[in-house]
C-alpha cells in the first residue's frame, strides 16, 4: 500500500460542518460579500489563517513579519543606525526595500524571519530610533514555516 506523503496529507481537503447561530451566520455572509469571497470556505479558511498566525505570534513562535518605518533622512546618521539594527538582528531580515517618498521622507519595509519576541524587539528598536516617523510590526499569515527545500525548489545561485 502506498504511504501519502507529508505534503499530499497537508493539501488534501476535509469537509466539516459548522454550526452558528443564524445572526452570526448573516454578519459573516455579508462579510464574505463585501471581502469578495466566492464562497464561505475561501473566507473561514483566510480567518483561521489569520488567527493561527496571530497565536503564533502571541506564543512567541518562528514567524514572518514585515516592519514598516517612515523616517526623515535628513536626521544626521540615522540610516546608519537603522541599518546597524537590522545588522545586529542576528541575521533574522530577509529582505529589504527603500523607497523615497518626497524630499526629505522615505518608507522602507523590512521582511524578518525569527522568533516572534526578537522580531518584536528590533522593530522596537528601529521604531524609537530618532528621526523615525511612524513605524509598524505586521505579522505576516504564516501557519507553519516550511524547511527550505533546496532539491524541492531550487533557485539559482548569485556570486
């Protein structure tokens, strides 16, 4: 008998029933309308992500997170330090992209890979950072983070 892999059981689909009241029911399909869901399984999937990665999150796990900063170049060393913090993050950004938005503002968005507390602590330490506007923490909806499979998806290598 053949054995299902890991990865055939986690994209097989269950169905269920779910019981609710008929008021909760009526707001969650209007919902559903003004998301512009197809159906209802699309939306309670997307919110079961959500939560998950919210928990996640809460219980300080090995998450993903995009943390957003607007700041004034202009304040003198400030992108030094900015790039210093992420530097000293312990290798947790993944990436990084700047953009200018007029002359004096620019946005920039950091992707982060690690515990959720750590992730926290650096978008803390950038946020406070004199000269920095605004800046916010996203948890992206991430339920469980894959082991990187070289053979599985292979990208080329850059020297």
């Amino acid at each position: 008998m053949a054995r299902t892999s890991d990865k055939a059981a986690r994209d097989s689909v269950v169905r269920f029933g779910v019981a609710m009241p008929g008021d909760l029911l009526e707001r969650f399909d209007l919902y559903v309308k003004r998301r512009g869901y197809t159906n209802r399984s699309e939306a309670l999937r997307d919110l079961v992500r959500a939560e998950l990665a919210t928990e996640a999150w809460d219980r300080g796990e090995h998450v993903v997170a995009a943390i957003t900063v607007v700041y004034d170049h202009h304040v003198p060393g400030l992108t030094e330090k900015l790039v210093s913090i992420q530097h000293d993050s312990g290798g947790h950004v993944i990436s990084t992209m700047h953009v200018h938005l007029d002359h004096s503002q620019c946005l920039e968005i950091i992707v982060a890979r690690g515990p959720a507390q750590e992730l926290e602590k650096m978008a803390d330490e950038l946020v406070r950072t004199r000269g920095v506007l605004v800046g916010r923490i996203v948890p992206a909806v991430v339920t469980e983070l894959p082991v990187h499979d070289e053979e599985e998806h292979p990208h080329p290598h850059r020297h």
